[in-house]
C-alpha cells in the first residue's frame, strides 16, 4: 500500500515539474512574440513582481502593464532567451522555480545596435490551487552571466 502511494507522490511531482517547466517555456514564447494576453492567465489576481531594478508590481493589472511596456516599446525592440528551468517544491500545493534570461535591447531604427544587455535570475513561486498552478510572486535579479543551466555552487 506505501509503495503505490509513493509511486503516486512521484507521478504528481513528475507531473506537476512538467507543468511548471511548459508554464515557463510559455512565458518565454510570448516574450519572444510578444504575446502579452498569452501569459497573464498564468498570474493569480493578486500576484507580485519585483523586476531587475528593484520596483515592486502588485497585482495581475498591474504585471500586465509592466508586460505591455517590453511589448509595446515604440523605439526599442529585444532578443530574449531562458535558461533550463529548476523546479523545488516545498510541499504538495506550493514551488519554486528558477530560470536565468537574457534580453538584449536593440534600437528599432538600427537592429544591429545593441544597447544594453540585461542578463539575470529569475525565481518564481508557485501555488497550486484545485489542480491549476498560478505564480504568485516573481523576484527579478540581474548576474554577472547567463546559465544554461542553474547549478548549487558550493563555497570553498
């Protein structure tokens, strides 16, 4: 009886991690498109974001208006790319997930003209309420480097 109940626990992890992975992926195809209603219905109505420079969004209205501004930019356009996702769960109903991004702004007029490369950590977190998962919170950081993939560094 234990083993077809921990056979299930690790069916609903596999489960829920694949979930939590394509709602990234996602979020990255409307980055790249543009697609800001793509997204939103991922964000529970009382979500937050702290962006990369440290202003804090309260609120899906309000995450949709800081989308808007990338998305409806009149001067300047960008490249976007994620790194591979890491999923943490801390119990049934709630995770974490991390992913690094890089979007390098270019001028519309001049699409050879980079100026300025953002390169930084994502960390989101997850509720899952009646079977759906929305994230809740999303803190925004900037890194020295892009990571393909995010690996625990230990200190010597």
């Amino acid at each position: 009886m234990h083993e077809k109940s921990s056979n299930a626990d690790a069916d609903t992890r596999k489960k829920d991690s694949l979930a939590l992975t394509q709602m990234i992926a996602l979020r990255e195809e409307a980055m790249i498109a543009k697609d800001v209603a793509l997204v939103m219905p991922q964000f529970a109505d009382d979500a937050t974001w702290i962006n990369s420079q440290g202003y804090f969004f309260e609120g899906k209205n309000e995450l949709e208006r800081f989308h808007l501004m990338f998305a409806n930019n009149d001067s300047l356009d960008y490249y976007y790319e994620i790194g591979e996702p890491k999923i943490r769960f801390l119990d049934d109903d709630s995770a974490l997930a991390y992913y690094s991004w890089k979007m390098f702004w270019i001028k519309k007029e001049q699409p050879a003209d980079t100026t300025y490369k953002e390169i930084g950590l994502m960390t989101l977190s997850a509720q899952k309420k009646n079977d759906q998962w929305k994230w809740v919170a999303v803190t925004n950081q900037h890194t020295p480097w892009f990571y393909g993939k995010i690996e625990p560094v230990q200190v010597d």
